[in-house]
C-alpha cells in the first residue's frame, strides 16, 4: 500500500498536506476494496506531513 502511495505522490508532485485531497481522490481509486481508506489517509499524511 505504501509503495502504491509513494508512486503517486511521486506522479502528482506532492510535497505538503495541501496536496492530500488530489493524493487520496488517486489512491481511493488504485486501492479500492484493497485498503480501508483511513490507513490510506494515515499513510499520506504520514509521508506528506
């Protein structure tokens, strides 16, 4: 989940917590029925926080 998450905040050019809404709305779809959206969303703040 992680390396899926780290691949797109790569694509998307994140770099800060303004930038997790693009990066959920793109994880959501890639992880859907794979992960519970609040581990994604602990994940990405994670990384982008």
């Amino acid at each position: 989940i992680q390396a899926i998450i780290n691949k797109i905040i790569a694509d998307t050019g994140a770099s800060s917590m303004k930038d997790m809404g693009k990066v959920m709305g793109m994880a959501s779809k890639q992880l859907a029925g794979k992960a519970d959206n609040k581990i994604v969303s602990n994940i990405v703040r994670t990384l982008l926080g």
